[in-house]
C-alpha cells in the first residue's frame, strides 16, 4: 500500500443516492487499494442549515453503514464520524485566524445557499469551508478526491495552508485535488443540467441507494427525456438522455463504446427497463450488505469507534503541532 493518504467525507442529510455514491463513494473504495483513507461522515457540515435532530444520529449511523456496505475496508481505511474527533473543531478555530473573510463571502456555495436560506442563515455556513479545510489538513493527506463543484474549497484549503505554512513554518501538507472522471457528476432525473441533489424536494429526481426495485422502476419510468430518436452521448442539447446513458454504462458496468453501439437505435420504451435492470442489479448488493450491518449497531459503533480513536491521534498531534507553531502555551 502507497503511504499517500486521502481523505473523503459526506454529509448524512438524509438518503445517499446515486449521484453520492458514483461520485464519491464508489471512488473512495477503489482509492483505498492503493492508499491510506480516511473517510469520515461529516455531520457537523450537516447542521448549517434546518435539520430534523431526531434523525441526525441515525442518518449518520446509516450513512456510515452505507460506507461499509460500499466495500469500505474498516481494517485496511480509517472510517469515522466527525464531531467523534475534537480535533477538526479545534483546528478550525486555528484556520479562522488567518482566513480572509472576503474571500470566504465570495464562495459560490456560501452566496447561493445564504440566498436561499435568507435571516436564517448561520455562521456555519459561512465557516463550513474553513471547517472542511480542517478536515483535510488535520490528516496531511496528499490527495483529495472532489467533485467540480468542490474544487473551490480546495483551492482554499490549499491557500489557507499555504498561507499558514509561510507565517508559521512548514506544518500542514499542501493537497492536490484528485478529480475523479467517470460517474464525478451524475444528474437529476427530472433536469439533466442539474446535479443530482438530496436537497431536491422531488424525491423522483434521484435513485436513492436504498431504493426498491419498485421505486427504482418508476422513477426511471419518469425520468425526463426528448423526442428525439435514438439515444447519443455527448449531446448538449440533450443532456438528460446523456445522464441516463452515463448511468446505464456505470451501473452495468459496460464500457461507453459498447453502451452507445448498444443503445443507439433504440426507443425509450426498450431502454427504460434496461435501465431498470441494471440498476436494481447493481443496488441488490449493496442493499443487502446494508441490512446485514445496520442489523448489528454493536458492531457498527465499535467500528465508528476504532475509526475515531486511530483519527484522533493524528488529528490531535496535528492541531498540537499548529497551535505550538502559532505561539501557544505547549499542550500536555
């Protein structure tokens, strides 16, 4: 195994989906083959915005599950719950200290969210990049594993340890990101120019991970397309036929060549339940795993448990090194 760490994380707000797990988590598993993961459910990035408290612990219990029932490896990766490791809180205090608070009200995801959330929204929000800056570098991880829409968090991770390491001496590991291609950017059902989002009010935008064959069916039985005939990658006028095609190559597994020689001719009406199949043969699994754990919560705290001890002390020697660097009273 590479001694090149990564670190991954993912909000438990409610039913991981598709675009989830093709994305992210799908990718972390085939990362941690070849490196030191640590991948965390960050549920502290989940209380920016209204949330049900009587669900955030089971969310999160299931989310880590999900992780698990994934091919997540406890014995090989680091798996863990956020708040679990005082470390990250701590290191973002630190972090605050020398991030531009310009600079943090021009992030994309603060400006559109606050819009949306309006007087209610929290000093969270506009913290959550420093926090989630704290979650990388407390691990000196050498690889980042992000979305598009994520790449601006991490260059400012990667400025504020610059920015750090200039003023203080050479504590924090500067991380590159790690952009996955296949599956990085899966759609909505409902709008192919939008991302598949938990957030979505319309639970049929999504194939939730956990979804049933029934559901499955009839959500992809509505999924937007065109009346254009055939189906084609690549079209930019027809994005939704492209995300269900990019979904049909990942779910079966086939190569884009095959599905598009495949597909080509076809109707809606033939690809439809081709789709279908593919997807509850690939979601059988994983569904199945995930029962079989979260039937055992002993077993699946004692794992989130080994996982937060084994982070903590990196974390923690890492927030020791940063805050002995700044000028700090030495900590015991």
């Amino acid at each position: 195994m590479s001694n090149k760490r990564v670190v991954s994380g993912i909000r438990p707000t409610g039913n991981v989906h598709l675009g989830n797990y093709l994305g992210a988590i799908r990718n972390s598993v085939a990362l941690q083959d070849a490196h030191q993961g640590f991948f965390f459910i960050a549920d502290l990035h989940a209380v920016t915005e209204e949330y049900d408290a009587k669900l955030l612990a089971e969310h999160t219990c299931a989310t880590a599950a999900i992780y698990l029932a994934s091919g997540i490896d406890a014995t090989r990766s680091t798996l863990f719950v956020q708040s679990h490791v005082p470390a990250h809180c701590g290191l973002a205090r630190v972090l605050g200290s020398i991030a531009p608070f310009g600079l943090l009200s021009r992030m994309v995801q603060f400006k559109d969210k606050s819009e949306r959330q309006g007087a209610k929204t929290c000093l969270g929000l506009f913290d959550y990049p420093v926090l989630m800056a704290a979650d990388i570098l407390a691990y000196k991880p050498e690889l980042v594993p992000v979305g598009s829409d994520q790449k601006q968090h991490l260059e400012l991770t990667q400025q504020l340890a610059n920015r750090f390491n200039k003023r203080f001496g050479p504590v924090f590991v500067v991380p590159k990101p790690l952009i996955m291609q296949d599956g990085a950017r899966i759609m909505s059902l409902s709008d192919g120019n939008s991302k598949m989002s938990k957030s979505e009010p319309n639970d049929r935008s999504r194939i939730n991970l956990l979804d049933g064959a029934d559901a499955v069916k009839a959500k992809v039985h509505f999924a937007k397309t065109d009346l254009i005939k055939g189906l084609e990658f690549g079209n930019r006028d027809r994005p939704e036929v492209n995300n269900l095609l990019t979904i049909y190559q990942l779910a079966s597994g086939k190569s884009r060549e095959h599905v598009a020689t495949e597909c080509g001719d076809m109707g809606y009406g033939k690809f439809k339940p081709l789709l279908t199949d593919a997807l509850v043969s690939y979601l059988e699994p994983i569904q199945t795993r995930f029962a079989r754990i979260m039937g055992d919560r002993a077993e699946l705290d004692a794992i989130l448990k080994q996982g937060a001890e084994r982070a903590g002390v990196i974390a923690e020697e890492t927030l020791k090194q940063a805050m002995s660097a700044m000028g700090f009273a030495g900590r015991t």
